[in-house]
C-alpha cells in the first residue's frame, strides 16, 4: 500500500482526458485531511479518497525534475518521456538527449543559448560533458568526421513547424564558426539560406517558414577541417501552393517580398501593383505574416544575391518571371464556341497584353497557347482548342513549370559558387550533410505531391529503424552478444507497396498519367485491383484510397486530377512557338526549358522528360545512398502546440510526434544494449596506455589485450567480449557521487598520455585532436 504525504509526485490517469492511456504527472498539495488533494503538470486539482490515492503509482525520482538524457529515466514509459520533455520546456530547456539522439522542442520564442560563447563552450566536447544542444551534435560530427576520416550526417525531422529548418541554420552556423578559418565560401554558405528560404519557403497553417522543398546540405572539409565548398540537393518544391493556398496560408515569401521591396521605377516596368491585386497571392486570404517584415527580407535576399554572384541580368530576369507569374493567375478565361466546338477566350485582352510584354513574347502566340492544344495523329500535328476548364489547367501547369525550373536554375546557381574543386586531388576530402525535409503530414485533401511527400518520410523513418534497431541487433547476434532482443515496427512492407514491388501505386499513377483515355476513376480501379487484397491499403468506392504508413493512415484524393497535377497541360505543346524569343537569357532558357518538357511528353520523348513519380523516386533513392555511405546523428524536432505560442504544452500533440519518432523504443534500446563499441584493434590502439605491458596492436594479440585493459579498467562496468569487437554499456549511475559517465575511458585516456595535438585553422596542431 501506497502512503502518500505532501510534495510526494505520482502518476495520475486524467479521466477528463481522451487519451486514458497517458497518465499525468501530479503532486500532493494536501495530505493532512481525509482526502488528498493532487495538482496535475497542467494546474488542475484532483480531489481523491485515500483508498483511491493509495493505487497510484509513484514517480521515479528522476521524473520529477527532468533528465538531461532520457536513458537515465526511472520511469521508461511514454509518460515518462512525455513528462520530462514538459518539464525542462517550462524551464525553457528545450535540448534533450536520448543517447546520441537530440529532440528539440521548438519554443516559439528567441532564447539567448545561440551566443558566440555559446559556441566555444560546445567547441571540442563530447556529447553530455555540457547541457544538450543542438551545437554538441554539430560540433561531435565534426571531430567525429576528423577524427575517423568518415563522411557524417544530421539528419532533422519532425512536422512543419517543428523547427528543422532553423536546426539546420544553427548546424551551419557552428560548423563555419569551428572549422576555424572564416572564409569567403563560408559567408557564401551561409548567404544561400535566405535565398533558398525566399523561393521554398512560405507561411502554413502551422509554420510561417515552413520549408516546402527538402533539401540536403553537403558541406566539404579539406582533409585539416577546414571547409572548402557545398553542393545543396532539392527534393520535390511544391509546385500546388503556386496556384492555390488554404485559408490564412500564403504563397512563397519571394513574391510579397519582391512587391513591397522592389523600387518603384522597377515595379513599373514590371507592372506590378500590390499583393491585394494578384490572385496566386490572395487566395489564403493572408497577405502579411506576423514576426515577417518582407520589405527588411528583400533588402537581403538582394544581398545574399550579390554574395552568391548573380549577375544584375539574372536578377532582373528573375524578377521578370516572378511578375510574369502573377500576371498569369490575373488572366480569366471565358467560355466561347467557334465553328461549333467548344472553346475558350479572354475577359481581359489587355491582361494578356500584359503577360506578353512582362516576358517579351508574341501576343498572338501567348494568346494561341492559353486556348489552344496540339496532339499527334498518323504522324500530323493537330492545333485544336481547349474548354475554359482545362485552358486555366492548362495555365496553371505551365506556371508551375516556369517556377519548378526557376527553382532548379537557382539552386544550381547557388551550387556553382559554392561548389570547389578538391583542392588537393590526392588527399582527402570530406563532408557532413544536413538533411532538411519535409516532415510527414496527412490534410483534409492530400495530393500527389503529399503522398511522395510522404514516402520520403516513410524512407527515412526505415532509415532510422535500420540505423537504430536491425543493425544493433545483427551486431549482437553476429557477434555473440548477450541481450534482449527487442521488437520494433517495420514498414519495409508499406515502401514495397508505394514504389518498390513491380505495379507499385506511383509505377500506376505514371502509367495512368501517360495514358491518352486515363481518368481519376480508371487510375483509382486499377489501384484498387492490384492492392485491395494488401491490408496496407485501403480500397474507396469513392474518389479516395488510403494507405497506412508509419505515422498512420492517409487517404489520397484522385477526383479532380490531384494525383495528376505534375501532368496537367503537358500535352501543350504548342506553348513553345508562344514563348519563343528572339533573345536568349535566363528568362527564355527558363521558358524555353519548361515548355519543352510538355513538347517532348507530347511526342513520347519519355528518355528525356522522366515521369514525376519515377523522377521523385530517383532522387530519392539517390538521397538515401548517400545517407547509407555516411554515420549519422538524428535531430527529431518537436512542435509543443499548434498556436506557435511559447510556454504551451500540448501533451497529445507531443505525445503523437514522440511515437511517430520512434522514441519509446530508441530508448529502450538504449538503455538495454552496449551503443559503445570498438574493434579490438581499435580499442588497444586507442587505450592501451591505460595499463602497463600492452604493446601496439600489431604486435599483440588483440582480442586478449582488450580483455586485459577491460578488467583493469572498467571494474564494475557492464562490459562484453564479442567475436570482433569490445561493447561496452553506457555508464548512468554506477559511480553515483562522481559525474563520470560514458566519458570514463575517454577521460582516463587524457590523463594517461600527454595532451592530443589536432589541425588548426593554419594547418598546424593543437589541443586534443581525437575526441
């Protein structure tokens, strides 16, 4: 029996909660009379008998003020983790560890940890000597990079608004700022972001900087630490928020910044007006996004421009296809009937006139290609028009062309200056990448573009359940480890079905996409033929199919042509005589590259215009070897509440992130295995100095000294001999009084040999070189 006095804490289960199956932390506020009053983690009071009280549990002392690494938790339950991330975010402590993993909560707020001293503090230490923080991962990638000459990654998720962008700038920022000579190629790494947040940014529902793209950040070091370039990967820009946002969600920030920041001789020969006028711009109904200020961003973007060498050709024609865009959504079709057939024309010549001087292309021809559609037949080329439905289609696609190849050009651009060679072509070069992408989401209309979006997102989470679960317990087993073996979810089965096993469900929305009869309905039968018997599908009699992924089922819309919008107007290819210029810039490669697509998928060219599932798919696989060649660290970002309000908790929301994430078993395993592991030749090259007698590893045998060192040193320390390698258990609490944790070998090294030497910013050495 239980016996509870005041200030004791215990875990309550709030029957006025949905989700019985979380308890809440609580505390006793009165226990001196005959019932016990109880004061949650969120204020409320509960009033209990003392035979009801006597049946709870008590909290584990390390639950009642928060642990800064979650394997030491007393209390290994979601609850648990749930209560120790709410407790340090009241604290504003919004770091903490899981092992080596890092979840953040996002604040919502601007908090002094970010500071040039802040920096040097985390410089060269390892993870747990300070206060988590997102500039411990960065900096032990980086020495961790040095030290075993292995190319690293961080890899940041969570849903939007969580915070994985700003994570990345702070990586970026620290990586710069430690690799100890400030560059130019480092000011121009850093001067990509406002740019690349300008045109794959924008304000959501849930995050006013939502990153609508995923990119992959791959920074090169010399072989002495130093960086010497970045490539910058992007997955997969949005190209449906160009045309059409939800209420109070705007499109990218480049445009309203372009028209409140842009002079106003410029504007007018752009002739632009205000973000009221434009409908791609007023379609959320929100024209301005708090804690933004457009006009100060333009200044910069301009800026960042200059730094990354744009030409002031390439920005004027950047500004041009902008204003080109939005004059595009201006234009309003009507319905006519000309020689008996349907078609279409124009409410406002003059918007049109408008759109062809903006672009410098023939009126005639702009009109001609907004209402008019080519096919092939017995080897002739056929011009017939178009109903107002598909000439707006029509239109949309192609803007969403024009955008998706601006996108491309920039970020290929941006790459160009900061992309080096090797500087030394026989030595070394390394990298860290930074992984910033799209997190897993499920709206009331998902799309084709939500669904790749997704399987990103069920990819990576593979990722982690390989990185984190498969490869311990193989490791264990293949070298004869003793341990419990832990279960965990696969979702091999639901990639196999998005796009692995052949007639895969992107393999058949190409396919349908490409065929001349197809129709949402016939793609959604054969969808549901091939996959109703998979019980990760969900067959619709509807308009909708589902599929249950990692995080929980989606239905993906198929009527109104959402899984068809990468296609949509691509048979127009009659759009290319409309957008032919004389001149050749970036303006017309840009028009000319879009158009081209559509002319080519027109006439079967498919070698050259690549499905967009199979491309996405592509690219992403490329992605995912990359992120197989390198040692990862993972940044699982939390968003506390869907207000963007700091100091508010959401404990259901965190609590479905945190088992989207995989954290209740990331930390079990944890807890039960042995994360710290070394070779034996590795290990008696590493810390033979720790005892007398033990020669170098070439002249020893290797398996029998590692057991030496062991049993001298790690006396008490749950430790195992494997068939190739020393594992050794994280070291919590057996030297209760001493802060020796798993820095002990390490922290035994330093004082058994004189001071490490490591590369300096000029090439020479210093202090601890190995971490």
């Amino acid at each position: 029996m239980v016996v509870l006095t005041k200030g004791d804490h215990v875990w309550l289960q709030d029957p006025r909660k949905e989700s019985k199956l979380i308890p809440i932390g609580a505390y006793v506020a009165i226990a001196d009379s005959g019932r016990l009053q109880l004061r949650d983690d969120e204020g409320k009071d509960h009033w209990l008998d003392k035979e009801m009280a006597a049946s709870l549990r008590t909290m584990h002392i390390s639950s009642v003020n928060g642990v800064e690494d979650m394997i030491r938790l007393g209390d290994l339950h979601e609850a648990g983790i749930l209560r120790n991330l709410l407790v340090r975010y009241q604290d504003n402590l919004i770091y903490t560890y899981t092992g080596s993993i890092l979840v953040a909560v996002n604040p919502y707020q601007v908090l002094p940890i970010y500071t040039a001293e802040e920096v040097t503090g985390y410089k060269d230490r390892r993870i747990g000597e300070k206060s988590p923080h997102i500039f411990a991962i960065a900096d032990n990638s980086y020495y961790r990079m040095l030290r075993e000459k292995k190319n690293q990654c961080v890899i940041i998720s969570g849903e939007s608004g969580a915070g994985k962008t700003e994570s990345t700038k702070l990586i970026l920022q620290f990586l710069a700022a430690v690799s100890g000579q400030h560059s130019w190629i480092e000011q121009q790494i850093i001067e990509s972001n406002p740019i690349m947040e300008a045109f794959g940014n924008a304000k959501t529902i849930r995050n006013d900087n939502s990153s609508r793209f995923g990119k992959y950040i791959d920074i090169h070091f010399t072989e002495r630490g130093v960086i010497e370039g970045a490539k910058i990967d992007q997955y997969l820009l949005e190209k449906s928020r160009l045309v059409s946002q939800l209420p109070d969600e705007r499109n990218y920030h480049i445009f309203y910044c372009l028209l409140v920041g842009l002079p106003a001789a410029e504007k007018g020969k752009l002739e632009l007006t205000e973000a009221k006028d434009y409908y791609y711009l007023t379609q959320g109904d929100c024209l301005e996004c708090e804690g933004r200020a457009d006009k100060r961003d333009f200044a910069e973007i301009r800026g960042a421009m200059k730094v990354l060498t744009f030409s002031d050709e390439n920005i004027w024609d950047i500004y041009k296809l902008l204003a080109g865009i939005l004059h595009l959504g201006n234009i309003q079709f009507v319905a006519v009937e000309r020689r008996n057939l349907e078609s279409t024309g124009f409410a406002q010549e003059d918007q049109v006139s408008k759109v062809s001087r903006v672009l410098e292309v023939n009126h005639k021809n702009l009109c001609d290609a907004l209402t008019n559609k080519t096919t092939m037949a017995h080897g002739e080329t056929i011009v017939s028009p178009v109903s107002k439905d598909k000439a707006v289609d029509m239109r949309d696609a192609f803007v969403k062309a024009i955008y998706g190849r601006l996108f491309i050009w920039i970020v290929t651009k941006l790459n160009e200056a900061t992309y080096r060679e090797q500087e030394d072509p026989k030595g070394m070069r390394l990298g860290i990448g930074l992984l910033d992408i799209f997190g897993f989401e499920n709206f009331g209309k998902n799309s084709f573009e939500q669904m790749c979006i997704n399987y990103a997102n069920e990819n990576l989470q593979q990722f982690f359940v390989r990185h984190i679960f498969k490869l311990e317990q193989e490791e264990y087993d293949r070298e004869g480890i003793k341990w419990d073996h832990i279960q965990f979810v696969d979702n091999q089965e639901t990639l196999d079905m998005i796009a692995m096993k052949p007639l895969n469900i992107i393999a058949l929305v190409d396919e349908e996409a490409r065929f001349p009869k197809g129709t949402d309905k016939s793609l959604l039968a054969k969808l549901n033929n091939q996959h109703s018997r998979n019980e990760l599908y969900k067959a619709s009699y509807g308009t909708q199919f589902g599929i249950q992924h990692f995080a929980g089922l989606v239905y993906y819309e198929t009527d109104g042509s959402s899984l068809h919008e990468p296609f949509l107007g691509q048979e127009s290819g009659y759009i290319q005589s409309g957008f032919h210029r004389a001149h050749q810039d970036l303006q017309d490669t840009i028009l000319e590259d879009a158009v081209r697509e559509g002319h080519h998928r027109c006439q079967g060219h498919q070698e050259e215009t690549p499905d967009p599932g199979k491309q996405f798919k592509t690219s992403l696989d490329a992605l995912m070897n990359t992120l197989n060649a390198c040692q990862p660290f993972f940044v699982r970002c939390i968003k506390p509440n869907e207000y963007k309000k700091p100091n508010v908790f959401d404990r259901e929301l965190v609590a479905r992130q945190l088992r989207y994430s995989g954290m209740m078993e990331t930390i079990r395993i944890r807890r039960n295995g042995y994360p710290i592991r070394h070779t034996f030749k590795e290990f008696v090259d590493r810390y033979r100095m720790l005892i007398g007698g033990v020669k170098p590893s070439h002249l020893e045998d290797c398996k029998a000294a590692s057991t030496r060192i062991c049993e001298a040193v790690l006396k008490g320390y749950d430790w195992q001999q494997g068939h190739h390698k020393i594992f050794i258990k994280e070291m919590l609490t057996i030297f209760p009084t001493q802060d020796e944790q798993d820095v002990f070998l390490e922290q035994e090294r330093d004082k058994a040999r004189p001071l490490l030497r490591r590369p300096s910013e000029d090439g020479s050495t210093g202090k601890n070189s190995c971490k």
